[in-house]
C-alpha cells in the first residue's frame, strides 16, 4: 500500500476473513493493480485502488465465491488534459450475506438448508424438502431468523 492516489473504491461489507484474503492475494499478483489505502468504516472495508476494470473484475470474483449484492456506480472525477477524455471514479458495492452456502438457518419455527447464493438465495425447507428462492434484500428484511448450524 502506498499514496494517495486511486481510481476507485471497492467497498466491502460484512466481511469475513476470506473475503479480505481473497482480495489481497489477488491484488499481490497483478503488477498493474494496487491497494493504495484500506479504510475500516462501519459494517465494513473500503479498499482504494489503481484499476478501475480489475476492481469490477475483483468484485464479481468476490460476489461469485460468497454470494451476496454487487452495485457499481460511478462519478465524474476530471478531465484528462491530454486526451480530454472524461476521467471517472468507480465505486463497486459488495454485502456479503451473514450466511453461506450448507448453513442451517432458522427462520420463524421452520428450518431450512442455504442451498445456493446466485442471483438470490435458494433455500430448502428440511422437513418438506421444498425448495423457497429469496432475494438477498428480502430475505435481510425477515425479522425472525437466525443460523441454526
């Protein structure tokens, strides 16, 4: 890590200990691509970066293996004097869900098995063996739930 310069922002909440590995690793093994600063904020990390296309590729990559929502948005930073083209801040979103895939989560006084993280999140109920698809938002507003294992 090094300066103050970046180009965008990878914003990380929930994180767990894998999910920060995962990204610093990857990070290491591009020479094109550096964390320039890591900020803790509440609920989360926030990474500032030097490449604005490995940092989108770097946040599907994290959305892939632990599931959860991915926004990108971007705002308008400057005007490149040379090119006068327009320069561009990223910013890419990630919540990574408080469950993963195989965990036993209760949810009112049923139990149900996660049995995906895709697009939403894909639940079997253990006693009928019915499959329930939520979306990641939905499922967070359900009041009473918890991991049962």
């Amino acid at each position: 890590m090094a300066g103050n310069y970046y180009t965008g922002i990878l914003q990380l909440r929930n994180p767990n200990d894998d999910a920060v590995r995962l990204i610093r690793d990857l990070a290491e093994k591009r020479k094109d691509f550096l964390i320039t600063k890591e900020a803790k904020v509440p609920g989360g990390i926030d990474f500032y970066v030097t490449d604005n296309s490995f940092l989108v590729a770097l946040g599907k990559k994290v959305k892939v293996k632990f599931g959860g929502d991915m926004k990108i948005s971007k705002k308008l930073f400057s005007k490149d004097r040379q090119t006068s083209r327009l320069v561009y801040r990223v910013n890419v979103l990630v919540r990574i869900p408080w469950y993963k895939r195989g965990d036993v989560i209760k949810i009112g006084s049923k139990e149900y098995k996660v049995k995906s993280l895709d697009k939403g999140v894909t639940i079997i109920d253990l006693k009928t063996q019915k499959k329930k698809h939520f979306s990641y938002r939905k499922l967070e507003e359900i009041k009473d739930k918890k991991i049962v294992r």
